[in-house]
C-alpha cells in the first residue's frame, strides 16, 4: 500500500446496538456510514466494562488471557497489540478519550505527542488539579463530543501530511450522567418541566421499584426526576454524538480523505437502561449490555452496504484491522480475520461468542440457538486483580445461570429443563477460555485522583 491511508477506530461508551442501529435509533448518520460500509448485525463485546473490553479489542484476547476485569487496573498494551503493530510500521497513533481514566489508561499508548514516562504522567496527573491550564493540555478534563471531534480533526489533518495514521476516538456522553448540550434536551423533552418536578427523588423511585443502580446513594439520586428521564436523556446522548460523527465524516469529505480512511464504529458495552432490574448501569451480561453496534467502512467504500447477521465478536477487530493492511497477524490473537466472511469465501468465521463479567463473576457463551450466562461459585476467583474499592454491598455474588433459547421473545429461563445443552455450553465455553488462561499481566492501580471520578460514576 504505497499511498497514505489512515484508520479511525470509534468507540460510544455504553453505546446499545438496538439505539444505535435498531428501529428505536435516532442516528442518522450512523445509518448512512452503514450504507458506505459493511454492517455487522450480530456482534458482541468481550466485557462489560470499559477497559477490559478496549483491551480486548486491541490486544484480540479474552480477559481471561489479558487478565484486566477491572476498571480501577491498568496494564501496558504488549508488542503484539493493534496501535504497537502500527507504531513498529512507522504510522501515527494518537487517542482522544472522552474520560481522564481512559486517557490514562489507554491513551497515553497510543499519543506520541505526549511521550511522558508514567511517574512522570501521575505527577502531572495530580498538578492537573491545582492548575486548569495543565489539565486542558493534558486532556485529563472530561470532553464532550464537540470538543473530541474537533481535537481528533486536527490532529489527523496534521498526522496525515506526513504518515499513515491510527486515530482512536472514544465517545463518553452516552454514560451516565447522559450528556447532551441544552437545545438537545429541549427539542426532545417537550415535557421537561414535568418530568424535573417528579413527587419523589429518583432514589426513592428506584427502590419502590426494585431498580439497581451503582448511583442510587449519590447526591445524584436526591433530584426529583422522574424516573424515564434518564433513560430519555440516554438516546438524546446518542443523538448527539451521532450528530458529531456526522460533523467528522463530512469534514473528511471535505478534505478528501473519506475515501482513503478505514473507519470502524463499535461500542465497549451496552447499556441498561429498566431491563434485568438495572437502571442505566451495564451490570449483567444479557444483549442489552453485550450486543453491540459495528460498522466497518473500508478504503473507497468497497463492499458498501453489505449486511453480515454470522456472530462476530471485539476480538476481531484487531486481526481483520490488520490483514486489511496487509500487515501479519500475531499469533497471540484470539480473534478471527472477518475479510472471508465479508467476501463471502467462509462462513464459519464464529462458532459463538463469549463476555466476561468485569468482576469475573459471570461469563456467557452465544451461540446461533443458545445463550448461557453462568455465575462463578466462587467470586473471588481473581481477587488478585480487582482493586478491593471495586467491592460494595452490592457486590453480586448471587445471580443464578440462565440458558436462554434466542429464539423465544419470552427469554424463559431454562437451565433445570435443558441440562444437557447447559454441560455442553459450559464445557465449550471453558475449553476456549481454558486452553490461553494466563491472567500474567503486571498491573497497576490507577493514581486515587482517577479513582474518585470511577467513584463518581458509580463504579465502587
């Protein structure tokens, strides 16, 4: 590949696929990247929770290899990652986080415009607080998605002059508490007035209705909303974003590097938002937290429109980045090269699929027919590398499995009828994750001036 091509890779934090590419979607523009591009119906994350299942899709491995279940853990991305593979073939990588965590624990990776030594990235961590100025220059401020859109612009505007680029983008506003600038809200809550006026806090609306949620003792929960606010704010979120994305892909147009540049839109997890008694949190590992959007548009459109319903997971991303490039693919990835499904040369890229509960007390298995969640007899299995702040009193340890038929609209429990398919689910499920089991990395706590904002959010 003589001529410059680039890569963008976007990720929409808690991003459900049925509200990004479902019937309930108010994403205009994400449609339309789908008509220039190949839609992928049936894809699932590996976590569900944010860094596990980034680190998933730039390393192609299960958290059981990786061994990150943990939002408050951070470990290097090795050699044989998808943004070190491209910087040892002299691209520029660079990553614009809409969160100081993520930034911190990713994205430092991959910027080469900050190339800080980590001491030395913790100390500035902490100077950021006294002095704002720093905190801008090291992006360690949450950003909203015009502000990401516009740094990431500029950035690959300056990159590509001289290099192939990699551009990580990742989208924060569709988690909670939902963001979306003023007019967003007005044209979409005609009603607002009322719902800000609810007879009681939405704390005490959670309980009555038996609804869990990580920011129910939050001063957060003292505010008299209603209780369909926040899922109402959840896809005004995601309108929002998709009207920055439609920003982006028009300015790419503009300067005439559309057709020059990969662009894949996936999400690290879903969301939910009344289902399985959680209240806009990503507890559980049902569809509502596991399906996810992705849409990969290749150089000048190839193959625009395709639709591909065979199950894919986050751990192909990586492989299927690179055979595109024409790069070779670490033996390490656990993932499959989706090209052959694309052209339509092999079917059996993915026999099912398998997530990890971020505290590795729940692990599910889909296939065609079936999804099986299994709950670990023994929660504790890793405490080794979930921070001891990750532990509250709702800590579950309690779920019971659930074989699902994915056919049934009812999603009936099954697991004491079909014993059968559940030994034969389990066994395979463990047989994958078994055979590269290694939970080896070195880890490292995030700075505690991090770990309040993760508190804030619900995480401890």
């Amino acid at each position: 590949m003589n001529k410059k091509h680039h890569v963008l890779l976007i990720t929409i934090d808690c991003g459900r696929a049925d509200h990004i590419l479902g019937s309930r979607a108010l994403t205009p523009n994400m449609d339309n990247l789908c008509r220039d591009g190949i839609t992928f119906n049936h894809a699932y994350c590996q976590a569900n929770t944010t860094i596990p299942s980034l680190y998933s899709i730039f390393t192609s491995n299960y958290l059981a290899t990786h061994g990150l279940y943990s939002n408050t853990r951070t470990s290097p991305l090795s050699p044989e990652s998808l943004p070190k593979i491209l910087q040892k073939n002299n691209w520029a990588t660079a990553a614009h986080a809409g969160m100081p965590f993520i930034q911190y624990s990713l994205g430092q990776e991959l910027d080469n415009r900050f190339p800080f030594g980590k001491s030395i990235y913790q100390f500035a961590l902490k100077l950021s607080s006294r002095f704002p100025g720093l905190r801008q220059f090291l992006r360690l401020n949450r950003q909203n998605a015009t502000a990401l859109t516009q740094s990431s612009l500029k950035w690959m505007v300056r990159a590509a002059k001289k290099n192939n680029c990699f551009l990580w983008i990742h989208f924060f506003d569709a988690h909670i508490p939902y963001y979306a600038p003023k007019n967003f809200i007005l044209e979409d809550f005609p009603d607002l007035e009322k719902l800000h006026s609810a007879t009681s806090s939405l704390r005490d609306q959670l309980a009555k209705e038996k609804l869990f949620n990580p920011l129910a003792r939050s001063p957060m929960a003292e505010v008299h909303h209603d209780i369909s606010y926040f899922p109402r704010l959840y896809r005004t979120a995601l309108r929002y974003i998709d009207r920055e994305l439609g920003y982006l892909f028009e300015q790419l147009k503009l300067m005439r590097m559309y057709d020059d540049t990969l662009i894949m839109v996936t999400s690290d997890h879903g969301e939910n938002l009344t289902e399985y008694g959680v209240y806009c949190h990503h507890r559980k590992l049902f569809n509502t937290t596991v399906h996810v959007p992705l849409i990969l548009k290749d150089f000048k459109n190839e193959r625009a429109g395709t639709q591909i319903n065979d199950i894919v997971q986050h751990i192909d991303v990586a492989p299927t980045i690179l055979n595109r490039l024409q790069m070779a693919v670490p033996e390490k990835f656990q993932g499959k090269n989706l090209w052959p499904l694309i052209l339509g040369t092999d079917y059996s890229t993915n026999e099912c699929a398998i997530c990890e509960h971020a505290h590795n007390y729940q692990r599910s298995i889909r296939t065609k027919d079936w999804l099986y969640i299994e709950s670990e007899r023994d929660p504790t299995k890793h405490i080794a590398l979930i921070s001891p702040r990750d532990h509250s009193d709702e800590f579950p340890t309690n779920e019971p499995d659930f074989l699902l038929d994915r056919n049934d609209p009812e999603e009936r429990n099954l697991w004491n009828e079909l014993p059968d398919v559940v030994k034969k689910l389990s066994v395979k499920m463990e047989e994958i994750l078994g055979q590269n089991r290694e939970d080896q990395l070195p880890h490292e706590d995030l700075p505690e001036s991090l770990k309040s904002q993760l508190e804030g959010l619900g995480y401890f």
